[in-house]
C-alpha cells in the first residue's frame, strides 16, 4: 500500500513496505531519508509525526507489529508531546536530550549501514575473487627421530618397582576392634558385679586398650549399640542430659533383668 | 629474475591462506638475502603479474595471490560460491567492526532492532567474528570482535583499511545531493 | 591476451583439482569462444609463466599450476616430529637397563605384566635393545641387552653413568616400610 503524499505539502512518506524494515529505527532512517535533507538538520519532530502515522496505519493491517515497534511509538509520541509545549515554556532538557540521542543513533545506524554497503561492495573472497584451489604443502614432518631422557627411564624403572614392591607386600588390613558382642559381655559383667553401681557413662565400658582415635570411636559405638539394645529389652535405661553430653546408664529398676541377662 | 623471487613468489602461490611477511622475511633470511629486499620482490612479482588472470594481493597482514575481480561474473559457474550474507547480517558485521570489542546487546541496541540469532549464526558459522573476552558487567555477556578470515574475506590488509567513521557518510549525502536539485531519487523502495 | 585466457588461467588456479580439457573447451564454448582455440591458449598461458616460480603442467586428469620442481626443495622445511617411547616400551627398556642380559619372561616377571610383541618390536626397531645370546635353560630364550644406539639416545657415556639400582631403590623400600609394622606380610607364595 502507498501513502498518498502528505496533505499539507510537506515531505512524502515512503511506501509502506513493512517487510523492508526491521525494526523502528529503521523505519525511523528512512523516513529521514525522504526528507531528503542532511541528518544532522531533520526535524525530530516531523519525523516523528510520520513515524506515528506510519505505525497506526500499519497497525490497522498487521496486526502482528512487533512490540518493540510500538514500545518505540509510545516513547515517539512522548517526545512529540515535551517537543511541542509551548515556546514561553522553559526549555525540556528531557526531551532535548532525547531528540539528541534519538538523532545520534540514526546518524550512527546510517554509518553501520554505509559500511555495510561499502563490505558489500568490497570483492568477497571465493565469490568475487578465489585464492589458491590446490594447496602446495612443502612442509615435510620427519617422525624418524626419537626424543629419550634418562629421567623418563629412570622414572619407569621406579615406578616398575614400587608396584612390584607394592605387590609384594600386599596385605589387607584385619580390623579388630572392640565389637556388640564385646560390649554386651562387658555391660553384664557390670550390672551382675555385686555392688550395683547407680548412673555410669558409657564411656567407662570402653576398654583402656582401644587407643587409637579410630579404635576408641569403634567401641564407642559398639557400647551405644548394645546400650541401646539392653535397654530395649527392659534391663538397662539409659540418660543423656544434653544432646551430645555424656550418655548415662544403669539397670533397671526391675531386677528382672539379670536373670534374664544370665540365660545368654 | 632471483632464484629468490621466483621462490617467493611460489611460496605465495602454493598457499591457499595468505602468507604472512614474517614467514616470507624469515625465508629471505635463511636463504642469505636481507629481509629489506622483500618490499622490492614483492613489487616485482606483482609487476609481473600485469595481464594475467591472477594478482598478488595484501590481505590479512599477508600476500596471497588472488583471481582479478573483473573476472568473478565468468568464474562463477567453475567454482562454488559461498552463500551470500543477508543485509541484517552484514549490517550486524559492520557494526562490530565499527565497534569492537562489543557485546550482542550494543549491536542490537545501533541497529534498534533484535538481533537474530540466525545472523549470528551465520556470521559465526563463516568464522567472521570471534570472541574475545567477556564484558565486566552482570551477566559477563560475550566481546565480539572481527576475525583474521573477516579480513581475508573482504580483501582488508587490517582493520585501518576499512573507511573511516567519518567518511563513511560523506558518500552517502554527496550522492544525494541532486535529489535536492528535483531529481528523482531512486531510492530502494522504487522510485516515487 | 584476450579476457579469455586471463579467465581460464583464473579458472586453472582457483580449481581445487586438476582442471580437465572438456571443462575447458565447454567454458570457451558458453563464452563465445572456440574450443579449438584452447590449444593456443594454453600455449599462451603457458608462455606467460616463462621465467615464474610456477609453470602451467599437464597432469593425467587436466591442466594445474605447479612450483617449478627446482624451487621446491628449496621452499621444503622439514618438520622433525620426534617420537616418545611408550609407557610399556619404555618400562621394559629400563627393565633390560638394568637387569641386561635378561630373557623376555624376565622382563615380565619384573614388570608384573605380559610384555606385548609391539613393544618389544618397537625396541627392536629403534635399536634401543639387542640380542646377548641365549639363556641355557629349557627353551633357550634370547637374553636382551642395551645397545650402543640406547646410550646415545640417551646421551649416556656407558651403562655406568646410569644412577645405580642401590641409589634408585632406597627411597621406595623405606617409605614402604611403616606399612609392614603389625602387619603380617604376603610374600608372592601367599599369606602366611
């Protein structure tokens, strides 16, 4: 569709071919460009005016406009607003402002759009112009030497050592650590002795000879295990006043539970 | 004529990429010949080239011999030509020449329109544009830059042989400076 | 010289295999041209390069540009690319370093591992190791030693500039040693 040249005698708008722009801005640039005048002297005020009509007439048959295009229209429409108060007004910096920088992006996408014309027209390589189709390669690599130090040998000489030092003295590591089953015997060694003692700790159950940190912390769990379990089944109860403060045992109040304990 | 230019002038020649100037000085000098001779050779070789089909050339910061562009329109049905780029492509491509390093966000917000990332693909996809680093702000969003084979592809020696942002709308206002004068433009849309 | 011969010499150098004679003829044919004026035009082609680093050749499947055979060696560097031993390979070498001279099932024995026949070929094929005759034991296998090509490999003056085994060994057994504390060892007979 073609808009009929404005009314009033000023510039005609460009044919509306919205397929031809991609964007505001260059819908912008080209209508600046039919003004026909430096860019640096246009009018942002006309432009704008053109650019608002451009886009509502074209909005009543594409309805798919992008966003941003109206985005763009709406900011326009601002402008021309602050633009056109009247002269006794003091000056809109704001919109000064604006009108300059919208004019600084158009001279600057008019420049991008100069070089790209001017890469366009510059003879592309293998489509213009074509280099060398077959390469000549005079680079011949010589695979017969051999690069060897005496460190990579002894470093593979060690190291067929050490695995078959390694080899050699390969054992497992036995455990044996303070287990349920010894904690049990030693918690009914406890309550059976003849002076029943009142609250213990558990820790007094781990034997003296587990030192290592490892050792000690295997018994300890071993002697919470079979606290547990005592106390589970009726003949020990156990006390812990805090989380991770010592843990409290004693039997029963029931006496039942050391001639039970005894049938084991 | 040198055994030396001639040997030069094959090293050129059998290389499918440009050949750098270290190389070719490097090459003189292992062959007992001052590397100042090389601007002379070079004259030479070119010299010798007038008529032919081919011309040695400056591209890249190095010489390659390439075919003359007045023949391209007679070659084109010999050799495969590569897809031509789409003019938002080549409009994204100018503006990170113009402005590199620069990020996705500045080459959409010169051109005010969206980038597509088919163009960027495009230009990637024709090694045209490299990345280079990342910008220090949130996000850490890519650097775009212009790549040696941008420059090979376009003939440039380097990025100083691109017109300079000032001239570059000389051209444009001078060609339609007539238009003023009630001359028809004949602008892309057809004429009014 | 007519824009047609510029434009198949073009075509020649750009083509990226040798360009046949009916691709030629054909290419005068759409241009006007006769196909029978091809012979001249090569000779003419041909001429131009008179005294150049390149000549116009005739190879089996069509016309190429070449590097006069006299330059390329010339523009030939050679590329050394030494090779490394493998890691086997160079186990099993220091294995015959210092156990010389040892039997195949010896380097096994010591290595833990089956010595695959590449490795010792590629030993064998580098010179690095020869063979010191025979063990007299069932089977009678080779005894492998280093050869003279092991020491300058190597840059070694003789076996001796070697670091000795005591020297080398001291290290590994003592750090071992803290792991045998408490714990039975399991010789390779088995545990105890």
């Amino acid at each position: 569709m073609e808009m009929p040249g404005g009314g009033d005698g000023v510039i005609p708008a460009p044919h509306l071919c919205l397929d031809g722009f991609e964007g505001p801005l260059d819908l912008l640039l080209d209508l600046a460009r039919a003004q026909k005048v430096d860019l640096a002297r246009i009018s942002i005020l006309q432009l704008v005016e053109q650019y608002l009509t451009v886009v509502e007439q074209a909005r009543s048959i594409r309805l798919e406009l992008a966003a941003d295009w109206l985005v763009m229209a709406a900011w326009l429409a601002w402008l021309k607003s602050r633009l056109l108060l009247p002269a006794e007004n003091a000056p809109d910096d704001d919109a000064e402002e604006a009108a300059g920088l919208l004019h600084e992006r158009l001279i600057e996408l008019e420049r991008m759009r100069a070089a790209a014309l001017w890469l366009a027209t510059q003879p592309r390589l293998r489509d213009d112009v074509h280099a060398r189709g077959m390469e000549e390669n005079f680079r011949e690599i010589d695979r017969t030497g051999l690069r060897v130090e005496v460190s990579a040998l002894i470093g593979a000489y060690l190291s067929v050592m050490r695995r078959r030092n390694r080899r050699r003295h390969y054992a497992p590591v036995r455990l044996r650590y303070w287990t349920v089953t010894d904690a049990v015997a030693a918690l009914r060694r406890l309550l059976n002795a003849p002076s029943a003692p009142g609250w213990q700790s558990l820790t007094a159950l781990v034997p003296a000879t587990e030192t290592t940190q490892q050792a000690w912390r295997a018994a300890m769990a071993g002697a919470l295990v079979a606290g547990l379990e005592m106390a589970k089944e009726g003949s020990v109860e156990l006390r812990q006043e805090t989380p991770f403060a010592a843990i409290l045992l004693r039997a029963a109040e029931t006496t039942t539970a050391i001639p039970h304990g005894e049938e084991i | 004529m040198t055994v030396l230019s001639r040997a030069i002038e094959a090293m050129i020649f059998a290389s499918q990429e440009p050949v750098g100037e270290a190389s070719l000085r490097d090459f003189l000098e292992q062959n007992g010949a001052s590397p100042e001779d090389l601007p002379q050779m070079i004259a030479e070789i070119s010299a010798r080239y007038d008529g032919h089909g081919i011309e040695l050339v400056s591209v890249a910061k190095g010489w390659q011999f390439r075919t003359c562009v007045e023949l391209a329109s007679m070659l084109t049905t010999v050799v495969e030509r590569p897809r031509r780029l789409s003019r938002a492509a080549m409009e994204a491509l100018a503006v990170v020449a113009y402005h590199q390093p620069c990020t996705r966000a500045e080459i959409e917000t010169i051109r005010g329109v969206a980038l597509n990332q088919s163009v960027l693909d495009a230009l990637l996809g024709d090694d045209l544009i490299v990345p280079r680093g990342r910008k220090e702000v949130p996000g850490r969003p890519v650097l775009w830059g212009t790549s040696g084979k941008f420059l090979s592809a376009f003939g440039l020696v380097d990025l100083n042989a691109l017109p300079r942002r000032e001239e570059l709308l000389v051209e444009p206002v001078s060609a339609e400076a007539p238009d003023e004068d009630g001359i028809a433009p004949v602008s892309e849309d057809g004429p009014t």
